[in-house]
C-alpha cells in the first residue's frame, strides 16, 4: 500500500482507531490500514473501503460483515466507519473503560471485533489514570 494513501486513512481518524478509539500515540502495537470489506469478498483499495485499525481485525472477524447482537438475536452489519457515526452506536462506560453498544449494530460489534478484550480494558484503565483517554 502506498504511504500516501496510509497517510491520509491515519490523518482522516485523528490517529485512532475507528473501531475502538485506541490513540496510536500511546500504543505499543503500530497501526495498520485494514480493509472494511475483506479483499477475499472483493473489498476494493478506495480510501472508501479503507480504515485505521489498532490491529488487525480481519484476523478476528474472518470475512464477516455481519454478526449476532446478543440481546435481540438479530443478524446485523458490523459497525461501518465509512457510513456510521461512532456516536451513534457506542459509548464509554461511566469510568471510561468499557465499549457500550447503544445499538444492536454496536454491540454486535463490540463482541464479534473483541472491543473489550482484557488487554485493552487494562490499557484505557491505565490511560484514564494519565487523564489520556477517552480521546478528546
Ligand atoms: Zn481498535
């Protein structure tokens, strides 16, 4: 992938993650531009398609675009950074550590991506401290 294209995905986010707001400024793991839509299901190389990611979620969601939402039983889209607004389907917990879905969509996701898994809860916890996170 060019740099330039990596350039603008990075400085279209603000340098966060857009599934989980993780700041590359104070990640240990480095960043990478993920596909929305898998290369094995013809997602494309358009700035369209194209997201900052904290790590590879296509590792963790296969070629999924869909996934369960536990409370209703609904098949629905993950969350979609092209077309979504973040705001609209998460939401900090109270001490700022949890991902909270408002929507089926964000729960869905917050469990088929892994948003709350024990290493990143550990890392906002850390960052709340600084007075770092969430990101402003
Ligand atoms: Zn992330």
């Amino acid at each position: 992938m060019k740099q330039s294209i990596r350039a603008s995905v990075r400085t279209r986010a603000n340098d966060c993650c857009e599934y989980c707001q993780a700041q590359a400024s104070f990640s240990h793991d480095s960043f990478s531009v993920e596909h929305i839509i898998p290369s094995s299901l013809n997602g494309n190389d358009d700035l369209s398609n194209l997201v900052w990611s904290c790590l590879s979620y296509n590792n963790i969601k296969y070629t999924s675009t869909t996934a369960i939402d536990a409370e209703t039983g609904q098949v629905v889209p993950l969350f979609h950074p092209r077309l979504d607004a973040w705001a609209d389907h998460f939401e900090w917990s109270e001490d700022s550590t949890l991902l909270t879905g408002k929507t089926p969509v964000g729960r869905a996701t917050i469990s088929r991506l892994q948003l709350n898994r024990f290493g990143v809860v550990n890392y906002r916890r850390v960052l709340v401290l600084a007075g770092e996170h969430p990101p402003r």
